[in-house]
C-alpha cells in the first residue's frame, strides 16, 4: 500500500506546490509510481506541468463529492509522465466546504471524503503527495484524516514561524482519529543569508527539538532562474534530462531530501 504524504502549512507562498511536484518528480526518477493531488483551488499543479486546470472535466472535487455518482473515478487522473499521475483542482475546491458543510445529511463523514478518494488508489501507488491550500478548515481536516506523513515548509519569518506553530497544534489534534499521523519533518524554504533568517531558524530549530519533531538539514533555496524555466518547460525541474547547470543544485536538493526523509534510498 502506498506511503501518503501532504505538504501542509496555513501560511501561503512557502513553496508547498514546489515541494510537491519536486518531490514527485524526484521519487519518478527513482521508480516510484506517484499519484499527486491537489486539494487548492488555485490548481498550481495542473500548470506546473503545463495543465489549464480549467479545462480538467474531472477534479478531486468531482471524486470528493460525487464519488459514487461519477462511476468511474480513473476518469479524474491525468497522466503527466511515466510514473507520475495527477488528479487536478480547479475553482470548484472554492465551494467545497460550502457544498459540503450545508448538506450534513448527505455527507455525514465529511473529514473522510479524501480517505475515501485515498482509499481507492492506495494499491496501485508506491507514493501519493497531496498539495494542501494555506487554511486550516475543512480542507485541512480531509488532509489530516487521508495522510500518513506532513512534510511542513518553514520560511525563516514572524508569520511563518506563527503557522508552524499552529500547523503542529492542529495535526496534534487529529492524532486521536488517525494513529498513523505524524510531522514527518520541518523543511526550512526560501531562506536568506541574513542574520534575522538565521534567528528565525534557529528559534524553529528550538521548538522543533523541544517537541521532537524533526527539522530537515536541507534548505530549499527560492530562485527566478528555477521558477522560469519551469514555465518554460512545463514539469518540474526534478524531471528535467538535461539539467542547466545554474539549476543543478535545485534539482540535487530533492534528490537529497528524498533520501533525508526515507523515501529513496
């Protein structure tokens, strides 16, 4: 049965989609079939790999809320490389919470709607990651429910450092309905070298040890060159045959911290 994993943080812009789609890209590399989720509205995924998230007939909203309607839930994947499938959100993840929250009747489970998805396509995946939207709602309590593994980007910041905390609080509460929960680790994004950023990361180093989570030694840099060029090629840099050298270390870090989190080898 497949590892399931979420990127999960309430702070936007830390990465979380890059993370997600580095990470795929880097276990594909080495094998692993990965199905890859997205669960924000924005649908950052689908345009990652060069995907118009509105042109997707069937999201996961379709699979979390008219599952049983839908017949066949294998129409929701895309197929984006040879080991990498996809299920796209799009602007209808916008109502889901409203959807679901005024017809309790009709979906009384409704923190079960993703396991149920997961559930589905558990066996034919070595790995599925799901993308997360940065709120702490219903969404949320779905990733919570459906993953075994948070990975939580951090940026060295006052506000991030706030949403770690919070993150952390609110993955330690649905312990008690999923025993299989857990911060798999902290990995610090966006970093600077300057001295407020070393500060941030050393009181999150700090926090992370008093409540012995683990707190990757892997800094994810942010970079315009990365950014551009996976617009212009429409996949992630970990799928890149031919790696610029300017991006090389992009495409390593992954590499490595597949390795540091025990999903490689």
């Amino acid at each position: 049965m497949g590892k399931v994993i979420a990127l999960s943080s309430n702070k936007g812009g830390i990465l979380k989609t890059s993370l997600a789609v580095n990470l795929s890209g880097t276990l594909a590399t080495h094998g692993k079939k990965v199905l890859l989720i997205d669960m924000d509205n924005q649908g950052n995924v689908a345009t990652t790999f060069g995907l118009d998230p509105d042109d997707i007939e069937f999201t996961i909203y379709d699979l979390l809320v008219k599952n049983p309607e839908l017949g066949n839930p294998d129409l929701a994947l895309n197929k984006v490389s040879d080991k990498i499938d996809i299920i796209v959100a799009n602007d209808d993840m916008a109502y889901f919470e409203i959807d679901v929250l005024t017809d309790t009747e009709h979906y009384p489970k409704y923190f079960e709607l993703l396991r149920n998805v997961v559930d589905i396509f558990k066996s034919r995946y070595d790995y599925i990651i799901v993308d997360t939207p940065p709120q702490m709602g219903l969404i949320a309590a779905n990733v919570f429910y459906a993953v075994q593994d948070v990975i939580i980007p951090f940026q060295p910041e006052e506000y991030a450092f706030r949403s770690l905390v919070k993150s952390v609080s609110a993955i330690d509460k649905f312990k008690k309905v999923n025993e299989d929960l857990q911060v798999k680790e902290i990995v610090p994004v966006k970093v600077k070298r300057t001295i407020m950023h070393q500060a941030y990361l050393d009181s999150a180093r700090s926090y992370a040890k008093a409540r012995n989570l683990k707190f990757s030694n892997i800094i994810i840099k942010d970079s315009i060159k990365y950014a551009e060029m996976v617009a212009r090629m429409n996949i992630p840099v970990t799928l890149f045959e031919d790696v610029p050298k300017t991006l090389l270390p992009y495409k390593k870090v992954y590499t490595e911290l597949a390795k540091e989190l025990g999903y490689i080898g």
